[in-house]
C-alpha cells in the first residue's frame, strides 16, 4: 500500500452534486492498494499516518502528529498511486489491487486510522469520479510505502 499524506489548512471532497466531504487545518491523504497488500500493510500505513510529526511545535520544529495538534482528516482512494510510467507514455495500473480487495484494505486502514487517531476519518467515495481540493500547508507531502518501509 501507498499513502501520500498532505498536510493542510482545508481539503474537500465532491461526488456529483450530492456528496461532499470537507476538514479544517490537518492531513489529506491519497491511498493506494497494490495486488498482495494484506491487513497488515493496512495497520502498518495507518499507525505511521496517526504518529506522523510533520506539525508544528511551539519552536517551529516539525514535532507534533495530527493528533498533537486536534487535527482534521480526509481520506481519499485513489489506485493510480500505484502508476507505472517505466514502459511507454500511458501509465499502467497492473500493480493495483483489484477493487473489492481495494475497498477492503481502503476502509481497514481508515477505519484503523479513525481508531488509533480518535478523529472521524472523512472519506471520498471508493471508486467515484471525485474533486478533490486542497491548499498544501507548507507545502508538507510525504510519501509512506508499506513495502519499503525500513
């Protein structure tokens, strides 16, 4: 599995004129399922995302994770993390799980990270065409890989 964890100052979320989703000041993070993810890449990337410090402390130091600082989260699946460019100009997906096994490891690793965090996970809708807006604070990305972690 992948993440791509933004922090920011607002994010949202639209599905057709009927679903949107919006957080205040904390992470936006894109998730990825790779085929032969389990569960337990799923707990992995969500106990990194709950303790990652990439806010803030009283010195200016990155010291603080979303919880720390009463954070907001928004959660959004997006399988094309798992791209591959190494062959020609159009991206292939091969490497990303196949969709009920997506959903699946997409709601365990929310789910995981509202239960670690004790913050409601907002989330897109698995699948949908979405907007997704954010404004980056920072700008602070990280990019967590489940199967390069050290």
């Amino acid at each position: 599995m992948r993440v791509v964890i933004q922090r920011v100052s607002r994010s949202s979320v639209k599905v057709a004129p009927d679903y949107f989703r919006e957080i205040g000041w904390g992470l936006m993070v894109l998730v990825g399922v790779e085929k032969g993810d389990t569960a337990e890449d799923a707990e992995y990337l969500a106990r990194k995302t709950a303790a990652l410090r990439i806010f803030d402390d009283e010195s200016g130091v990155m010291n603080r994770s979303v919880v720390d600082v009463d954070g907001e989260i928004l959660s959004i699946s997006q399988f094309t993390l798992l791209a591959s460019t190494r062959k020609g100009n159009r991206p292939s997906y091969i490497r990303s799980a196949g969709g009920e096994v997506a959903r699946v490891l997409y709601e365990t690793y929310c789910n995981r990270l509202s239960e670690l965090s004790g913050i409601e996970v907002k989330r897109g809708i698995f699948g949908a065409h979405m907007e997704v807006e954010l404004v980056n604070d920072g700008p602070v990305t990280i990019i967590i890989d489940s199967k390069l972690c050290e």
